[in-house]
C-alpha cells in the first residue's frame, strides 16, 4: 500500500512539473473580459500551468486588428518567463476567431494545443438577422459585423485548421430571441454545426448555453483534458 501511494504522488507531482513549463492564453469573447474565464484560469493553475489571461477592447477594433493586440500580449506574457516551453490558447466565441486569425498569417513556435469554447468557426446565423438592428454597432462594434456569414464573414475566410484543436459547444439558450434565426440546437449566439470547423481534432458538446459555458464544470475539466492529452476523452 505505501509503494502504491508514493507512485501516485510522484506521478501527481512531475505531472505539475510538466505543466510548469507549459503556458496557457485565455482570450476572452466579444464584449467580455478576462474575468468571464477567471475561473477557467484558476482551475488550470491549480493544475500547474503559468496562464495569461487577456483584456482586449473587443468592441473596438476589426478582427484582424484584435488578434494582433490579444495574441500578441498574450505571447509576450507568456515568453517573459523564459522556461516556457509550450504555449497553448483556450477562447471562448470570437477568442477562438482571434486564433485563427492571427496563425493565417503568422506562427508561433512554441504552439501547443488550443480548446475553444462555443466559436462562431462558420459565422452566426444571428449576426446577419440582427445587424441592422438599433444598438448592433454598440453592443459589438466593427468585429461584431465580420462574424455573420456574408461577405464581411472573416470566420469563412479563413479555411481549414493545421493545428491542435479541440471544440466545445453549448446546445442550450437563455435568449429565444436570437436562438430564433438560429439552426437548433444553438447555444443562443451560435449553432452546435457552426462551431466546427474543418482540421480541428475532437469535437464534444455541452448542456450550457453560450454566455456561461466557460465557467461551468463540465467544460473546465474537458478543456484541462485535451490540453493534457489532445482529446476530450476523460
């Protein structure tokens, strides 16, 4: 019985070793900030990973401009401590739009692995419906108007992923309004079928809508397991 217990505490132990040299960037949704994935944030340094979690004036700029102001402040924390060796990105809505954005045209070579939560990876049925509507412009500003599926859509423009990904969608709704125009089940901003996209490696979906996901339970320790193994099999 000891020799089981002391294999298991080393094994819990050089598991956090591992992971110390392993960074993680949280890159919140639109008209978020860092504090809605606090809780994501937590839960993954208590697994030993060194995080940065990003504010980003998401009703501010175009979504090529974005992903330039998040991803990089993302790598420059993550690269100011010099023993990390591995940089992951968990997102959740345009977060994960911001990723895809950035590594259409540049690299990181330190990538590791990337979970997103409840991405609009094909456009939002909701945003071509809804952005004539009076307070659009306030509620999402220009990066809101590229997320539908027309020909402003920057998710349609960007094609296939070549990197680690792992996708979680919601398909419950706390607003009927948009989950309305949208093809069910939704998670009351996207589609279950607009999260996907083609490239990605494991896809799993939630009983969460899309406002709360990435605090709930559930879809913190699928997101810890993919990072850990690249699946969402537990």
């Amino acid at each position: 019985m000891k020799q089981v217990m002391v294999t298991v505490t080393l094994s819990l132990l050089l598991g956090n070793a591992a992971s110390a040299s392993e960074c993680v960037v949280l890159l919140h949704g639109l008209a978020r900030t860092s504090m809605s994935l606090s809780k994501m944030q937590d839960a993954l340094e208590e697994d030993g990973y060194r995080t940065a979690n990003i504010d980003y004036p998401s009703r501010e700029h175009e979504i090529a401009e974005l992903a330039s102001i998040a991803v990089e402040e993302g790598l420059t924390n993550c690269r100011a401590d010099e023993d990390v060796e591995k940089i992951h990105f968990v997102t959740h809505s345009l977060g994960g739009i911001l990723v895809r954005q950035y590594l259409s045209t540049q690299s990181i070579d330190e990538l590791g692995r990337v979970v997103m939560l409840g991405p609009p990876n094909q456009g939002s049925d909701a945003v071509d419906d809804l952005d004539g509507m009076p307070g659009f412009d306030w509620l999402n500003g220009p990066a809101g108007h590229q997320l539908g599926k027309g020909e402003a859509s920057v998710p349609l423009a960007l094609g296939p992923v070549d990197f680690e990904l792992g996708v979680i969608a919601g398909n419950r709704t706390i607003d009927p309004i948009t989950s309305a125009v949208l093809e069910n089940p939704d998670d009351g901003r996207v589609s279950l079928e607009d999260t996907k996209v083609e490239g990605m490696d494991d896809f799993v979906v939630v009983e969460h809508s899309h406002a709360f996901m990435m605090r709930m339970r559930r879809p913190i320790e699928l997101t810890k397991t993919f990072l850990r193994t690249g699946s969402f099999e537990q």
